[in-house]
C-alpha cells in the first residue's frame, strides 16, 4: 500500500515555511522536482492549483465530472495530487514501476533485471570441446562423446551413468538404477519376473485380466465373476485361489470351495479352455450352461492326466455357461480338498472354427480317437433330405462317457444324444441314433464327450447308415466273403416286433451254415468259417411291416493267442485281461481233428474251464469284432482223480431212475460224471457233502465213472481212499393225465433242490408247458431232458417273483422225455425253495 498522505500534509507546511523565509533571504532555491515560478517554488509541471482542482482560464477550479489531473514529467497521481516518484514508498518485495507498485522479480542463474524490471539472459557463454549450450540454463553441459565406453550422460543425475553393455555376462542393467544385477539361473520353461525365476504359470497368474474373488461359488450364493472370451491367438488370462474347506453353509460340515466364472457365448463358438494348477492338487473344471437344468450343457476336464487340463467346446446356443474350477480330488471324492496356496491360472479363448471332415460313411465307417474336437468334426452329404438315417457309435472304453453332438448346417443346431445305459448294472446298452437328413442334406457330427478317466488311448467307430423298411414275408439278404477260420458277426435292429428268422448261407451249395431268431439288437455270431461267398439272409415273418432295419455283417479274421497240450477229460482252464476289461469272442480247436472243443464269450479276469474230448494241442482263437486291446490270455490244465464207479442199475430197475452222486469228504469237492469209455461229461458241479449231490438222468444200463477235479488249483487233491461215493436213486414222477395242475415244492420228490417229472406218450403230442411261481425265495425254471442227462430245451428265462413262465414243446411217441423243475440260473444252483403250479396245454 502506499503510504503518502502524511507526507504531503508535511511537505506542504515546508514549503509555507520556506517560501517565507527565502523572500526575506532576497533569493529562490527550489529543490530536486519543483521549478520558481513566480518567486516561488512548485512542483514541476505543476499549475499551482492545490489538490482536486485544476487550471483553467488562468483560475484553479475544482475537478468535476471524471476530469483527470494531469502531472507533469517525473511525477504521478497519488490519491488525486501529484507526488514524486522518489518519494513513493511501496512495501517489502515490490517496486514502484509505471505508477504503481508491482512485486519485484528474481532472475535465475545467468539471467539480469532490465530497467523494465524483467529478466534478460546474459550474454551466452562459448562451449568447449565435449560440451554444448543448454538454452534454457545458458550453461555447457557435457556431451555423451565425454562419458566413459558402455556409459552415457544422464540429465537427471547431472552425470555419465553405465549402460547395458558395460553389464557383465550373468547380470542385468537396470535403468533405472543405473546399476548391473546378477540374471536369475531359472530352470528351463521359466520366466524372469522382477528379477525372480518363476514358473510360466506364476507369470501368467501374475499378468491376469481375471481374478477370481472368495465369494463367486453359486452354491454359496456367491456371483461368478464375469470371464470374457480372449481372441484366436490372444487368450483371456484367469487366476484364483481355492481355499482350505469350510462351513459354507452353517450346517456342521466342511464344504468344497470354488470359483465360477461366468462366460457369454454365441451358438457356434469354438471354444478352448485350460486350467493349470500351481498348488497342491492336479486341477479339474467343469462347463455348464448357467441354467443348471438337468438338460443343460455339461462337460468336465479329463481325470487323472497331471497337473494341466485342456478341452475344446463347441457352443451349442446362445447363452450363459458357467465355469468351474476346483482340485480334482473335489469332484471325484465326498471329502473336500484345498489350501490357502492352491493357486490356479488358466485360459479361455475362441479359436478359428476348423472345417468338418467330409467322410463318405455308406463307403466305410470312421475310427476316431476321443480328445480334441477338431480331429473328431464330421460332415457328410450322402443321404437325401428327409431321409431316415441311424447313427451307431461303438467300440469305446468303459473310461469314456461318449456324446454326440448334430448339426443340419453349420449354424443350425439339432441337439446332443447320450448312451443307453442298464439301470440295474450299468452296463452299456446301445449308443444309436435314429434321424432324419434336414433339407439342407447336410449332417454334421461332433463325437464329444462328457469324462473321461485317464490318459489311454480311448477309441471308437462312427457309422452311419440309410434305414430301410421290410415287408411282412420280405428277406433282406447281405452277402459277403469270408477267409479260412474267418468269424461273422451278424446284428439285426428294427422297430417293429420280434424276434425274426436270420441264417447263414453257404452260396456255393446253398447249404444253412448256422441260423437264429433274433429281436431288436440281437447277433448271430459264428466262428471258424471255411473260406467262399455267403449271404447274412435275414426274413420278416412277424406278420406286419418293420421299420428302421438294419442289417450289418461284421468279418473278422481268427487271432492265434496261445495253445495248451491236453489229453481226454482234462480240464482245460483259460482267462484274459484287456484294456477295455471286455468279454472277448473265443473259440478253442484241436489241432489235428479241427474239432471245436470249445466257444463262447470269455468274461474279463475270470477263468473259463471246459473238458477235452480229445487228447493232443488245442489253440485258442480270438474274433476281435469290438476292437478290443492291451489282450494277455492265460490257460492252465486240471487232471482228473478217479474217485469211484457205478453200474446203473444198481439193482433191477425197468424205468429211468435219477441217480444222487453225492460224496462222504469234509470239504466241498467239485465233482464230475461220465460213462465208460466215453469222453463226454454227462454232468457236473460242486458238491458240498452226503446231504447234497448231482442229479443223473440215467439210462437203463451203463457204467459210469466220478471223478474229482481241482478247479481252484489248491493243490489238496483227496485220494480215492477218503472218499466215499454214494449213488442213491429214485424214480421220476410219471405224468399221465394232462389235463390237471402239478402243484409241489422244488424239492418234494428226492431231495436236490429238484423235481423231476417223466413223460412217455403214445402218440406224439405238443404242449404248451407253463410254471407258475406260486411263494418261496427260489428262482423257477424248467428244462427237458431225454436220458443220459441230454437236455433237450429249456425255459426261456429264471422267474423270482410269483410269475409264469411257459415253453412249447414236442413230446415225441414211445420216447422217454424227463421235466426237470428247480432252482436255476445259468451255472449256479441256489439253496432256497419255491412252491409252483406245473400245468401242460395241448396245442
């Protein structure tokens, strides 16, 4: 502020004073900035009017209206009178600069303060060698020439600093330290991240889009975190942690912990996600549509493949999947697993859709292998629109849980189709589809699954084919050609009612090599083919129309896999292993007589016996028609030990009798019969002691031997001597009047846990036999039997509830038929009883 009011009062007493006494002194000395005018002394410039007014006309008169004083040279209005400026007083750190007071400026290094009060550079200064002019300090600075090799100048340190090449093999140079670090020794497929060695997962993690909270498990009411789809080449990057199990629930129990992801896709996307574990557990994840119906899509990560985990996904619709991530360990067991380290980082990407495969399946079908979906993306356009088609998938592990996945066109989705499983076993039933061509005659195919267990090679066949319909009476015929030892499979599918008649024709003589009755699904399979040209013949006698058949003859050639030397009688036990722990197709020939000595399905790791009939080498074939692998085939031989022998009859007998074999030893013993000089068993099985035994179907007169084998190959084979055979008889019950109802319980008549009937008419007859199950636990059953034990049929299935079960057949004149009514299943006898209607109905 300016302070001259005080000063003015002041210097205007002055002047009063002086101009006095100078007159009186006879002079005028006026000072610095005032003029005589007069005699006197004023202001210079001045008029001579006192403050706020003005000269005019020769008069001072007031300023009025705005009017401005106007002083002279050297001087400056202040507060409406003229002052000079020397005597204008502004305060600390301003200057007085064109009347008025302003703050004073400080010049920087090499600068000045002009008159003007604004700095001006000094006059700039000449470089030397090295060195250059910085405008803005007006000062030399060194060049990069001055520094040292492998150093530059730095302007923020004011000085040279190392480069990177002054860094010594081993270290780093930081740029921002200026300073060389020792490398990291990291291990092959490591990175360095801040100087640190760490896995390429932990840099991963370390650069994640996605990081997945403590609070995204749904099943705890947490919200999935959002996980957008990377680009082809440019994955999203997603990491998170699954804790150490907890109450989520409040219930007592610990619960697995989680993390859901949720991801937006579109139907047609090609998918890829991997997730790798950096904890404890190997990882496993799982994708499902965001619905969680019971129809909704859903896929798992394989099992027991390591500590990495990749699957592709072709998105079927539209919509919203969730993504879940936990140790594997947590989906496979009840007891939940986790830590505060199981640290996980994945990936999820769209890649570029692959184009399908075109495979020409009416040509053959496609052998594939479960894994990535790209290698498993058919196509085909062989079958017109609107034409009938079924799909079949086979030959695959129990290790894989298979899905089908159709298209009508790229864009179009049909849906998915799953395996028919048995709810009581779990056993595989078919996996067929039965379809129709869309207009676009376009049929793309995924072969996708839902698990899989391992890292075996998991294998399968796709076939396609066109299905037909078959007039009542119409045959279909498929021939074929078959090698030497060839076998056949022949299978049969349709919709309609079954079973229908299916043969296997020789063309060269049209001789009937084999033949069958057949329903939906059922094989006719034959083994050891000569070589020629056959026909599969298959006829449709149910009276009516069926559709959807199918007919298809599968060859394949006789696989050697091992021989065992046997002699008459001998036990001949064989066993396999196989990778897909599958029965196999076996048939055993002896070698010199090309006799089949034995041929069925042979169960996984279980040994199958049968009884050579003749002595000499006998080979084992198997018919590999099911693709199966990793085959180890076992045999082993058991002997006979002669136990005793009877003479039927036993006493004067003029009717068949049924003979109790039965035993004195204190252990079980596995027992078997045969006639004299004969080489077929007549019958045979376990016998647990005197209270129990097998029930020979004798002849009138014969000799028989029993011996005793040691199936288990334990080694404590009974001698003769300990063993007491007995051979109680008794006489079949006779059957004469037909037209009554057999009640009776399936031990009555001698004790074995079997009823046996005899039947010897007249004149040849056919009936229909039913039994009805009427109380107790055992399972009802029926068979036919001429004498010496040969069965002739037998009911079509065992009944445990109270149930019928019926049978035709042909008793034939003057012919000795025995009924056999028992406990049965298969091989195996069952303890327990049951009452039973038997009834006989002519037709």
């Amino acid at each position: 502020m300016q302070k001259v009011g005080s000063l003015v009062i002041l210097l205007f007493g002055l002047l009063v004073a002086g101009t006095l006494f100078l007159s009186a002194c006879g002079g005028t000395d006026c000072g610095e900035g005032t003029v005589e005018e007069d005699g006197e002394c004023v202001l210079e410039g001045d008029t001579g009017c006192p403050a706020g007014t003005v000269e005019e006309d020769g008069e001072c008169v007031p300023v009025e209206n705005g009017g401005e004083l106007e002083c002279g040279s050297g001087t400056f209005e202040v507060d409406g009178e003229c002052v000079p400026e020397q005597e204008i007083d502004c305060d600390a750190g301003e200057v007085f600069k064109d009347g008025q007071c302003v703050d004073e400026v400080e010049c920087g290094p090499n600068t000045q303060l002009d008159e003007n009060n604004m700095c001006i550079a000094d006059e700039a200064v000449e470089c030397g060698d090295n060195t250059e002019l910085d405008p803005n300090e007006n000062e030399c600075i060194p060049t990069d020439e001055v520094c040292g090799d492998n150093t530059a100048f730095s302007g923020d340190e004011g000085t040279c600093v190392p480069t990177e090449t002054v860094c010594a093999e081993g270290t780093y140079y930081n740029g921002e330290e200026g300073l060389c670090y020792p490398e990291a020794q990291c291990q092959p497929g490591d990175a360095v991240l801040d100087g640190y060695c760490v896995s390429e997962a932990e840099e991963m993690a370390a650069n994640a889009d996605v990081v997945a909270g403590d609070d995204t498990n749904l099943l705890f009411d947490g919200v999935p975190a959002d996980l957008p789809v990377g680009g082809d080449g440019d994955p999203t990057i997603f990491t998170g942690t699954i804790d150490a199990p907890d109450d989520l629930d409040g219930d007592g129990e610990l619960n697995q912990q989680m993390n859901v992801f949720e991801i937006e896709a579109e139907a047609g996307d090609w998918i890829e996600i991997s997730v790798r574990s950096m904890g404890h557990f190997d990882p496993a994840f799982q994708l499902l549509g965001a619905d969680l119906t019971e129809d909704s899509y859903n896929r798992l990560s394989s099992f027991g493949t390591g500590s990495m985990k990749v699957r592709q996904f072709l998105i079927p619709e539209s919509r919203s999947y969730y993504l879940l991530v936990q140790p594997e360990l947590g989906f496979l067991q009840e007891a939940p697993v986790g830590a505060a380290d199981w640290d996980y980082v994945g990936t999820v990407e769209e890649l570029e859709r692959p184009t399908a495969m075109n495979h020409e399946f009416e040509d053959e079908d496609f052998d594939g292998e479960f894994g990535a979906l790209d290698e498993n993306f058919l196509m085909t356009d062989e079958f017109s629109a609107e034409t009938t088609i079924a799909i079949d998938l086979d030959g695959f592990s129990v290790d894989v849980d298979p899905i089908l996945q159709l298209w009508s066109s790229e864009d179009d989705y049909i849906g998915e189709f799953f395996p028919t499983y048995d709810d009581f076993s779990g056993e595989l039933i078919e996996f067929s589809i039965d379809e129709i061509v869309a207009d676009s005659g376009e049929l793309y195919v995924v072969v996708d699954w839902f698990i899989s267990f391992g890292s075996a090679t998991l294998d399968y066949t796709l076939s396609i084919e066109e299905t037909v319909e078959v007039e009542d009476g119409e045959e279909v015929i498929e021939p074929f050609t078959a090698n030497e030892d060839d076998g056949i499979r022949v299978t049969v599918d349709f919709v309609g009612d079954g079973p229908m008649d299916v043969a296997i024709i020789d063309d060269a003589d049209d001789s009937v090599v084999d033949e069958g009755s057949l329903g939906a699904g059922g094989e006719l399979i034959y083994l050891g083919l000569d070589g020629g040209d056959y026909s599969a013949v298959f006829e449709n006698n149910s009276g009516e129309e069926i559709t959807n058949f199918q007919l298809e003859v599968d060859v394949t050639a006789a696989i050697d896999i091992g021989g065992i030397e046997a002699d008459s009688l001998d036990v001949i036990l064989l066993g396999q292993v196989n990778d897909q722990e599958s029965e196999i197709y076996l048939s055993a020939v002896h070698d010199d007589s090309g006799d089949v000595a034995y041929q069925a399905l042979m169960p996984h790791n279980t040994f199958i016996g049968f009884y050579a009939e003749q002595s000499g080498d006998h080979t084992a074939y198997h018919y590999n028609f099911d693709g199966i692998t990793g085959l180890q085939f076992f045999e082993e031989l058991r002997e006979p030990v002669e136990l005793d022998t009877f003479t039927v009859p036993d006493s004067p007998q003029t009717e068949p009798r049924i003979y109790e074999v039965s035993h004195d030893h204190p252990e079980p013993l596995y027992l078997a019969v045969v006639q004299a000089n004969e080489t077929e068993i007549l019958i045979e099985g376990e016998v647990s002691d005197e209270d129990d035994g097998l029930a020979l179907i004798a002849p009138l007169d014969a000799d028989y031997t029993v011996s005793y084998y040691d199936l288990e190959g334990e080694g404590n084979v009974p001698d003769a001597s300990e063993v007491e055979i007995s051979t109680d008889s008794f006489e079949p019950e006779p059957i004469t009047d037909f037209s009554e109802t057999i009640e009776g319980t399936s031990d009555e008549l001698i004790g074995n846990r079997h009823d046996y009937y005899l039947v010897n008419l007249s004149d040849t007859t056919t009936y229909d036999v039913s039994l009805e199950k009427t109380g107790g636990e055992g399972r009802a059953r029926f068979a036919f039997y001429t004498l010496a034990h040969d069965q002739l049929a037998m009911s079509e299935e065992a009944i445990d509830e109270d149930d019928v079960v019926s049978e035709e057949f042909e008793f034939v004149a003057g012919v000795n038929i025995i009924v056999r009514v028992g406990n049965y299943y298969g091989d195996v006898f069952f303890d327990p009883l049951f009452d039973y209607e038997l009834s006989f109905e002519e037709l």
